[in-house]
C-alpha cells in the first residue's frame, strides 16, 4: 500500500471485463471515480500486478489517468494513452507525465501522489541526454510482465543512471580493476561495443590479450547485464541487442609469456 493511506481493507483494481473473480469484476469503461484517492490506488502498479495473469488481462487493462481522467491502456488508440508505470508504482498517462517531465526547469519533478522522482537522473553524466525516469510502458505480454523492474514499493533500490552511464561505470571499473590484478598500468578492459562516449585515439596494436582473464571478464559482462539485475535493481529494460557485449583483456607485450 502507498505511504500515506489509512489503513483499510484492500481495494480491487481496475480489471477489464472478464477477468479475476467474478464477484470483484469492474468494467473497464466503468465511470471514474470521485474519490480521488480511490482512483489513484486503482491503480498502483504493485496492488494489480497480481491480477494481470494473462496477455489478454494485460491487453484490455483500462483505467482514468487520476491526474487527468483520460483512459490509459497498455496501447494506447483514439481515446486513450499509453499508461506508464513509474518507479514509485503509481500508473500515469504518458502524457500527462511527459508534461510532469517538463517542470525540471522549475526543480526536480515528483510523482503527484508520493515523494518519487520523475525526470532526470541524478548519477548520469553532466553530457547525458537520456530524459530519466519517464516510466516504463505497461507490459503488454506476459513475456514482458516476466522481466518486468520491480518498483520501489516492491524492495527494488531506487536508479541512479541510464543504460548507457551504467554500461560506461562498468567499463571504467573493469579497466582499473584489471590493471590493478595485473599490476600494470599498460593493460585494458576492452569492451565491445564500447559505450564510453570519451574517444579512445590511443594506438593498441602492440596489446596483447590475457586469455587468464577471459573468464572473469565474461563473468562481469554476463552479470553486469543479468536480467534478474536489470529487473531489480536498475529500473532498465534494455534491448537485447544493447546487451550484446564482448570483453575481454589486453596489455602491451613487452615479450613476456602473457598467455
């Protein structure tokens, strides 16, 4: 339950006709309600995540935006918007967010009914265009709903940076961690695709790679962009094709056995 409600007994979601039990359906075009607090709690992504059990239940979710009333769905149409789930669990219209988005100028936007952060992040790099925490579309399947991040109401810690800020820490640890295991400053964590937006111009072709290295390179990389990571802990959902990374281990050969 949200911070700041009184305690109550459980309110049913917003269900679409003919799903969940059949003494606690609500129509999916049934009237907003007037209490406010009512609607929002409708729609509180941890409270009805349990009842969306099937791609269908995903599909014909329909519920008011409690911020302006309009009909948000897993897709939106016409007479509808995308809903969006924010970190904090609360459900908004992608329009309405992105108009919550737009008040960074005046401060940090936060969600309407809580004290989350909406918009930029606070840990990404001065450079980074990436908007922030904008929410995640509703999954529309339940392949999605599987990998789906848990939100912070749910145990999950709250995101610090995007996809590509992440990749770029990741990269710059590895390669001081393994200078600092091989005792050598003329040695790099090479990663491939790099994601570190610094242009590397530096001349490698005398590196040779570590093949002893191979196997906790492939350990990081493989945790680094781990499903059940990217589901827990970092409120991201890349593309597999974003999460297509080689690593691997140089240092200069200086004629030593390296291998």
């Amino acid at each position: 339950m949200p911070s700041g409600y009184p305690p109550q007994q459980p309110v049913q979601p917003y269900m679409p006709v003919g799903q969940g039990p059949v003494d606690r359906l609500v129509p999916s075009d049934a009237v907003a309600m007037s209490d406010k607090r009512e609607e929002v709690r409708k729609v509180f992504w941890p409270e009805i995540k349990s009842w969306m059990a099937s791609d269908t239940a995903l599909q014909q979710f329909a519920a008011p935006c409690p911020k302006c009333s309009t009909s948000m769905t897993a897709t939106p149409g016409q007479n509808s918007n995308r809903a969006m789930v924010l970190v904090c669990g609360h459900i908004l219209c992608e329009a309405c967010v992105k108009h919550i988005v737009n008040l960074y100028n005046v401060g940090q936007p936060k969600c309407p009914y809580c004290t989350g952060l909406i918009g930029p992040y606070s840990q990404c790099a001065q450079s980074c265009q990436d908007l922030g925490m904008v929410g995640l579309p509703l999954p529309r399947t339940m392949a999605e709903l599987d990998k789906f991040p848990l939100t912070t109401p749910e145990g999950a810690s709250r995101p610090s940076c995007c996809f590509r800020c992440r990749a770029l820490r990741v990269e710059r640890a590895t390669n001081s961690l393994m200078r600092a295991i091989l005792s050598e400053t003329r040695s790099r964590a090479v990663w491939a695709p790099r994601y570190d937006h610094k242009p590397d111009g530096k001349d490698y072709s005398d590196y040779k790679r570590v093949p002893a290295l191979d196997n906790i390179m492939k350990q990081i990389r493989d945790i680094a962009h781990s499903d059940y990571i990217y589901q827990k802990y970092t409120w991201l959902t890349p593309t597999a094709e974003q999460k297509k990374q080689d690593a691997w281990v140089e240092m200069l050969d200086t004629g030593r056995h390296v291998s």
